[in-house]
C-alpha cells in the first residue's frame, strides 16, 4: 500500500535509504529448490554499481551483497530472501545543501509536502541506490527463468538523438557480448562510441543526457498476463515506469503504430511443418490481448536527462523563500548504461510474476 | 490476482463478456456521503456507447446501467456499490467464424491457450465492451473528484499523422465544450475536421487507423503518489496501458524528454506572492519522485489501429491449419473518439485512489 | 480494503444490502473448465434460505440466482462469474423502528459512527443475508473441491447446552443424510429432536438461543497452508469468524487442548504398508505449522443467541437519548441450522484458495 | 501469498530461519512522524527472549535488534522500517537428530512435503523465533497506539487447569505491574505462584503443558473494523491462530455465549450524561458487526503444549520407515510466559492496521 512492494506472487520489497545503514530487498514468493549462483547475483549489482567507467559517477560503492534468510545449502527453501547492501561511500555532508532547499526536478519538495518530514541525504529513499535491491532481486529472478529458458536483454538503444540501429542477433549469449563490450552498453558497436564521446563531452560541460533503453524478452511460453487490468505489457510498463527518470513506455509498434492502419498493422497467424503457431510480422511485440504471444516481446524505456547538473539553478527552499542551488556530490551525465540492468531486472521480475501466476487458472 | 480489479483503496472489479448476460463492475472502497448524479453517469456512458456517429461502429446498445447496492438515499454509504449493464444486441451469429478460427491481432489464441475454453462471440471478455464497466466506475471517481476540485480531461490529439496543436483554455468547462462540439473529440476544430474526413474515408476502404490522446489532470494536490513502485505516473501508466489497443504511453517531457539536457529539462522552483510553489517549466508533467508537485499533470496514450477490418486476412485455426478470415460485424474504424471517456475514466480512479491512499501515512 | 473481499486466488467479493435491489458476488481466478451444476448452487442456497422450517425464520425469500458471466456452455471460462440474488420480500416498513434508534447488539450504533450514514431497513449491509452470496460462491468451490475428491462437512454440534456426540460415518454422502434427515441439521438423530424441541420452546418465548457447528474437511491432501501468517487454521479461523453472529473457533485439540501435556497431546507418526504416512491421534486437527498433513481437519464454531428478540429493550437513539425497542418483523430463534450451509461455503472457499496456492512455489 | 505478510495498511513482512544469518522485519506503511524508543522496543523483545527465567527454555539469545532504514532523526519518514535480529545461540548440531526424521506435531513433516526442501535446524522458518520480528514490529505499533491513547495488554490467564480470575485493575500501568510481578506473567499473584509451581514440575518430568492468554484493548475508539470479511475480530482472531501453538480463539462472550439466550446476552445501550454511549453488559466483547463500539475489546487465545518433550517417541523417517525420536536442545515446558509479548504484539498491529483503515471511507 505505501507503494514499496512489487509483484504479486514472486513479490519484493525494497527498504533502505541512500546514506542508511543499508538497502535491502525481501523476495517473498520464490519457489523452492531454485540453484542460487551468487557470483551470477554479483555480477548484475556490478553493471549497475557507480563508479565502473569515466561516463558514470566516480561515486564508489562496492555493493557487495549479503542473504540473510531463504537460502539452504545453496538453494531457495521457499521461504522469504532476505538481501541486504550495506551503505559505504555516505559522504552526507555533501548533501548538506538540500536539507533546507528544494533541487529542481528531484523529489525532495513532494517528499517534504507528502510525509512532513525526509531524510535528505542523497535524496534518502527517492534515491536511486534503491534501483540495487532490485536488481540482487532480479538476478534472483533471471536464475528462475534461465532454469525455463526465457531470456531477457535489454541494451541502450538511443543517447540524446543517436539511434541505434535495430540489432541482428542470434543468441541471448551474442547479445550480451556485443553490449559488454562498450562501457555505455549500446549493442551496435559503432553507435557505443558516438554514444560514450556525446556522453563524456556533456559530463565536461557539467550537464547531462536522457537516453533510451530497449529491452527484448526471448523464448516466453504462450498465456503469460491476465486479462482486463493486469496484461502482461501494461505490468511491464509500470514496472518501467516505476524505474527513477523514467518518462516514458512503450511496446510493440507503440507510439509508432498509432500512425498505422490496420491492415498494415495487423500480424498474420501462420504454422510450421511442426505445427508451431507464429506470426508473420510481429507490430503486436510478442503480447495480445495482454497475454504473450510466444513471439519475442520488444519494449522501449526512455530516460529524462539525470536532474542534477554542476551549475547553478533557481530554486526555493522550505519556507517558500527563493534560492539558488547547485550540483554537488558526483553524479551521472547519463543514466542509461547503468540502467541497462534495472531494466532487465524489472522485466525478470514481471516475467517471473506472470510465469507463476500463469500456472493458477487452467 | 486474475487480472479483474484494479485500485487498492477505491477499488473496482469488473465481470462480463462481450455477449453474455450483462457486463458490470463492483466498486469496493468508495467512501460514503457522496452524492451519486444518476444523470451524469449515463452521460459518460453515453459518451463511449456504440453507434453515436458515422464515424464509430454502427452497432447499437443504448448501455442503460443499473445500480444494484451501496447507495441509499442518494448518496454512498460505504459499502460495495455494484453497477450492472445489459448487453442488448447480441448478434452472436456474426462471430460463428471466429469460433475456431484465430483472428489476427486479436486475443482468440492467447485466451484459448491460456484458458483452454474461450466465450469466442464478440471476443468475450477480451472485448473493449468490458471498458464500459471502467466508464460507470470512473464516473463516480469523477465525482468524488468534483467534490475535491480536481479535473480530469482528455481529448483526442492526434489521428494517423495528423495532430492537433496544444490547446489553449482556461476552464474544464471550455475544454469540455470544445472536444465535445465535434464527433471525433479533438478540443481543436480544424484539426477535428481534418480527422473526421481521414476517417470516414478509412471507414469506406474497410479499412481502420491508430491514433493518440491526451490527458490532463488539472488542480490535482500536492503529495499523492507512493514511493518506488507504486509512482504516481506508474499506476497512470498501467492504467492506461490496460485500456485495448492502447501501445504506449509517455507523461511531462516523455520519450521527447529523453534527448534533452539537464539544464534544458530541470523545472525551476518559484514561489508566488501567497506562498504558493510552482516550477517555472513542467518538464516533469506534474510528478516528481512519482509524486504529484502540484502542477498539471498530462500524458499522451497511443492506441493501434483497430484490428478487426473488413478484408480477406491470412491466419489459422484451432487446429494450427491455414484458414482465411474476413471482419464481419459491425466495428469501429478509429477507436480513439470513443476512448477518450474511458482515458478520463481510468485517469480519475488512478487519482481517487491515491487521494484516498494520500491520507494515510502522515 | 472496505473489507468485502475474501480469498488470494480465488477470490470472491460480496455485495448488496438486505433490502436493496440484489445482493450478489463476483468470484474472480476460478480455474477454467469447471463443470458448473446449476442446482446444485440452488441446493445450497435453499440450505440457507428463510422459511425452510418452523424453527426458522418465516420471511419467505426463494433466493433465485442469475449468473451473469464467467459461464460458456456449462463451463467456467477463468474470467469472473457474477452472481446476483434478487431480494425479494422487502418489507421495508417492519425497520421504520430502528431508522433513527439502534437495536441493541446489532450493528446499527458502529455503522453509523463509522459511515455517517446508514441503511438501516433490514440492518442493510450487516444483514445475514450477504451470506447467501458467500454459499452461491462456496457452491462453486465445492464444485471444483468434488473434481478433487475433497469433502467438506458440517453439522449442528451444539444448542445451548445440548451437545451432539461425536458422529460416527464413513462418507460424505451417509453424513450428510444423516443431518438433512431433520430440520436442525445435526447429524445425531436424538440428539437433533432434543433440539428441535429446545429452540421451539424458546421461540414461542420469543427468544433466542445460541449453538456450534462442527466442520471436517476429509481427503484433504497434505500442504495445503502458508507457513507464517497464512497458516491453514489462521484462515479458516478468519473465515468463520467473519460469519454473523460468531464468537469463537477453535481447531484440533482446541481450547480443551490448554489443559493437555505434551506427551499426551503429540502426534507420533506412522506409515502404512503402502508408505502412507498418517498419526496415530489427531490432536493436532489435520494441520502442523500451519500446513495440512493429510489428516481430517475439524473444528467448531460458537455463534452467540440471535439479537433480535420479541421482548422490549432498552436502547439509546441517534441523539444519544434513551429509547425502547421491541423486536418486530420475521427472525430466527437460533441461527445454526441455517449457518451449516454458510459454515461450509467458508470452509470450501479456504480450502479451494489454498489448494491453488499449494501450486505455486515448488 | 506466500504468507509471510500481515496487516493492509501498516503492513509488515518477516524473514528468517531459526538457525540462519538473522531473522527480521520489514514494517512498510508506518506514518512518518512517529518517535521510536529504542529502549521501548529492546524491552518488548526481553519479554519474549529465551532464557529470562528458570521455567523458560535456558538458551541464551540476546535478540538485540538494529533498524536498517525508515528512521530518521528518531523519527519515522513514512519510508519501509528495516530491523533485524542476528542469530547468535546456534547450535545447529543439536538438530541433526531431526534431518531426516520427522518430529511428532512439529512442522518437519508438513514442510517437507510442501517444498521438497527445508532448513531442518531448529525447525528454520517453523520456529517460533519468527515471533520476535512480530514482537519488533509490534513494539513500533505500540509506540503509535500510545500516541492515540490506547492500550493493548494481556496476561497468562490459564496454565493447564489452573485459570485465573478475572482482574480488576484501572490503569494499563498498574495491570503491566501486577503481571510482570512474577516469572510467569499472571497479573493475579497467587494464582501466578501455583502456575510457577505446577510449570516446575513439568519441566522436571521432561514433559510440557499448555495454557491460555487473555488480552483486552482498552479506550479503542469506535469504528475500527471492516464489514463482512475484515471484521476486527475476525482479524484479531486471525492474528492469534497465527502464532505458533495456537489452537482456538474466542471474544466477548465467546464459546460459553453459545449456550445462552438472546435476552440475557443482549448489551442494551446507554447514554451517560455527557452524551458517550455505552453499554450496560459487553457480551459483545467491544464489537459489533465486525466494527469496535468504544467498550474493551476482550478475548482469550488458547495455546496447545510445547511438542518437544524429553522422552522417546515414535515417528518416521523421511524414507517412510518407523523411527524413534528423543528431544534434545533446551526447551519450554510452558509457551504462555513468553507468549504474551507475542499476543501484545500482533493484537497492536491489527489495531493499528484498522485505525488507519478506518481513515479511509468517511
């Protein structure tokens, strides 16, 4: 109800402020005997970590994870997982300047307006340190759906107005490989690098880039969302939405298909030799009347440009007096390619929920 | 968990298919003493109801509603209030060709698989029929919400290519009246024109186009929203995701928003001579750290071309076999006219539900 | 959230007041598939229904219901099965007495303190008669609970003091003829005349008396039950303490279990030649740590005397001033014979949202 | 869904084995605004801690706590309220004897069959160590219940056959005092002291036995409560059953108001002369319909013996072949003494969860 939670038969919820003693995440619902690879959970924590290339924060933070509970001798008991990140590089004083003054397009006004009170060090819980308890979560999440052969891949598909070309891959493998390559984790190798000196040249400048991700799901069985409220694209589009800087969803032809007519639009039923339903085109993105189709379902995530920037702004503070801020602390000129992992971790997280929840009705 | 409600506070269920008995909608959590306008909510059915130009689907239901509980007097009493519709014009026969035949773009094989039965006439439940519930639903949110001040307003901003300019308008009751002074519900009148003829002449190919609207929250508070997952612009977006053919949705500066820079993007605080704050610019759409600053909040919903079209279409039947279908029935050619009222509607129950969840946690 | 809503999976919502237009229930995240025997839901509702006998209330009511989706060719589709029940034999004037002044131990007084606002004809919403929903949905669940061979059974234990002893049978179907052989519903034929003859004597005093039902749930496979706070005897205690009128549960060994050490309380296992494991006692009443362990499940429920008796009261009224009260219009001297039926749909529903659960985190 | 959540609004998850890292809770939904007492909550969990006095188990636990998140400045912000519980007494080699063997009326069996896999020391999730993240939790609600003036006490009313009388008392100060008087919590002095003796004695024997607890709510406002299914009792009796040992639950009247007439249980209203409504007798137990009326709420929770004794009992293994098996480890002869924080605990979290409910619909 206080908006913490996630999912609702593989259920999490996050907890844990920026400059806390630690973020954490419970997973409650996850089936037993599930093989828990805790190199593999670390891994994904280190795509999102600050700190990892010249285009994020210098922040530093290890993030390094410990379970608390769910696990037996290296497997899920079907019990609660308890996961916690403790808190390291809290350098709260950095933030001493938004304890009485409102940042522009951060949530410090609406915290203080909603709750009457908020920690305000590194934005406290609007931070997007939470984004790791769902990422050591979604890890969680993919080692279920690896065991089901689903796979999820999400790379950055666009900074500012550089467009990546559609990528041509054949395994989830390829993929990653092409987007590990580059530190802004662009699959097309010639766009990453227009990408990272668009990137590095607006960090020098004090300034930041939005940006776009787009995330495939690979290999879904047919029947996964429920009718009406709860289809399968509109949960992921709350899920991505959920995601810090987040304005936008879309799936399928999207915004694009709006401009379509529906004989263009319209996906032809065909059948192999093998009697595989599938269709020809796919403007549907894998999804139809909210249920998976077994074709690939492809979403788009754009990101706002990161709100904090080294440079002066008009501002006011708590007794509506007017105040002039400016960007402290080390920060990111671009969100997307640490947030290449939140995406996954969320569209795992859906998946997963809707995998279960598949299994109930028939 | 099957998909069928929706909200967590103001809290609505709906039931029924396309050509079963009645469609209808239990609404659980709506709080007592408000007065219920009768009037009114036929309005706002009427307002999505089949048949009510050339340019919608010439199928007719007069979608008279009764209510059957939680009114007394006039007003709620705190207790359920269930609302039935009866379904009238049920050709059933005109869907015998769908029985065992999938149609393309539709939800007939992803039901089948799921559910291993499906209520084939008219799509049954997967029919946007079901949205009629949504509208009776919604229009008692919109009232709760008149009773606060607070305005919701769609129209229609865009047909194919063709979009309208910004609207300028200073009351609800202008927009109102100008959406409404013509068929196709957009708030500009030249723009209207245009797409009532790209329409009609799509209607005559047989053929059927996407388009966009747009949504307007207007004097909404300061503070509703949850943290994290359940973000205001979130459950907005689920909301309007779960309506048919809608593809995808963005809010503030939306997928636009991700090629801008930071000093561009950043709304600046200011404070009135009252006290009152405001930001500069509304990059942010209203919402910030998922929770409403104040300002309008607007958002733009594209919708698919509908999929039902009146020529011969490659697809499949249950067997997995090659089959030919052709749209019969009687069906829209653009959905968006008629959408704008459940927009509206699934907009004001977002809003009552974390009004009501707004006053909890202080 | 308003408290109208029963189940995780299978969940039900209940609607409709005592004197309004219909009451009725949506049942949401049925499985698909199941064989839906129209009378047998009428069977179980004429169970429950007034005026079955002279030891019950004479309001006659024929509880006729109309399914309104959720149905196809006698099968559920997995979407939601609407149910109403027309009230029928409104006699809304017998309540002019309680309209402004509050019937002592009925809920008048803290439904209007907590709504502002009541319908008072017939007690409204807090009526017994939303029950009748409940057995129309736990008809359903019974349906499916057959498929699995799992019976749930319940008697008239207890009126006043007069205890039934334990029944001995060795199916369903011999016990339910046993208690359907006489109008008070307990299984043991001298103990059920001793009744029968009890409540007569205190009707014609224009009195009410309270009583207990036992309920067994046999071939209740093992599993059934969250650990923690959904323990399987957490939500059938829930379930039955929800029922009007009902002052207490107990499971197992029960409240006489307090009283018990352990070395005569525990249950030593043991497995038969097939390898099937069982206890030698059932002290534990078919569930440990919250789990059902393949045992039968008992329990018993207390209900308090019905409130509405044919005797002067005292009372407050609105005001707060003093006033009387005289019961008027058609009750019940003692509710059990009735509740069997209610106490069994409640008992099914848990059941049945437990079984589905079972399915999902192994 | 998977159990292990309690409570809509103020909502709190646990987590943690017996034997693992930690055990804890998650508190999401607490108003911001609240001030925490560290000392207050450390106290709560020494009520409930093992080895406080001679007729407890002798394991030594600390159960020192620390909060992760959601405090700021001493006072809560309206974010998640992380708190664990390190594990530090773990000698997990005292439960190889039940690897592979199943314990009699212990959970080793039912969880087992329902995961496939469990953490069998100490009885891992079973273990009513879980309880003292429900004591943790519950502390906080108490500190929000203080606030509001409303007290939440119980004490140890019955230990096998010797029942104590009914307390008078007129402060929750002088009834916390007289109970906390002796070891095994009685507020009646010279009933404690037999209880102390016969507890003793069991304890000598290698046996156990159970008991029963009373807890009352005093100066609870009207209102709280929800019709039909989330009834305060029903809640409240939900709550309890959910506690380890627990096997019945009754309220006001309870079992014995089976057995009387409506004209003796009947609570008739009065008004004193400032205008506050009351009732003359509360057989009602401080509810009506589900919803608090303003008297005490009272109700009796009845506990079944400790199931680990130290002589041999029969059992099986996980093989199905017949066993022997012989407690070990330290344990209690008697749960009542350190129960009642745990009844304390769960009875403020539901009052909490309703005060904050009964926010909403008016």
């Amino acid at each position: 109800m206080a908006g913490n939670s996630f999912g609702q038969i593989f259920k999490i919820t996050t907890f844990g402020e920026s400059h806390g003693e630690a973020i954490g995440v419970i997973i409650d619902g996850c089936p037993s005997n599930i093989e828990i690879d805790l190199d593999f959970i670390q891994n994904e924590l280190d795509k999102r970590k600050p700190g990892q290339s010249k285009i994020t924060t210098q922040r530093k933070e290890s993030d390094t994870f410990q379970i608390l509970s769910g696990i037996f001798e290296g497997k899920t008991t079907g019990t609660p997982i308890a996961i916690i990140i403790p808190n390291e590089d809290q350098k709260s004083k950095d933030y001493d300047h938004n304890k009485d003054t409102f940042r522009p397009s951060h949530a410090d006004y609406t915290y203080q307006v909603k709750y009457g009170i908020r920690d305000h060090r590194g934005g406290g819980r609007s931070s997007a340190r939470e984004t790791a308890a769902r990422v050591a979560a979604g890890a969680i999440a993919k080692l279920f759906l690896k065991q089901k052969g689903i796979d999820v891949l999400a790379h950055v598909s666009s900074v500012g107005n550089l467009d990546s070309p559609e990528i041509d891959f054949t395994s989830a493998e390829e993929f990653v490989t092409l987007r590990e390559n580059n530190i802004v984790r662009c699959a097309d190798a010639k766009t990453a690098e227009q990408m990272i000196e668009l990137i590095d040249g607006i960090r020098k400048e004090g300034d930041t880039i939005g940006g776009k991700i787009t995330c495939y799901i690979k290999n879904c069985p047919v029947g996964l969302g429920e009718p009406v409220f709860d289809k399968l694209h509109a949960d992921l589009g709350k899920a991505m939405l959920s995601i810090n800087a987040v304005h936008g969803f879309d799936y399928g032809s999207g915004f694009d298909g709006s401009t379509m007519r529906g004989s263009q639009h319209n996906d032809a039923f065909q059948s192999s030799e093998s009697g595989k339903i599938s269709t020809k085109t796919n403007f549907s993105g894998g999804v139809q009347g909210g249920i998976s189709n077994g074709m690939d379902i492809n979403m788009r995530i754009a990101f706002k440009p990161v709100a904090t920037i080294m440079s002066n702004q008009n501002t006011v503070n708590k007794s509506g007096e007017a105040a002039e801020i400016k960007g402290k602390g080390r920060h990111d000129p671009c969100v997307v390619p640490r947030a290449v992992a939140i995406v996954e971790a969320m569209a795992a997280l859906v998946i997963v929920d809707h995998y279960l929840r598949n299994q109930l009705y028939k």
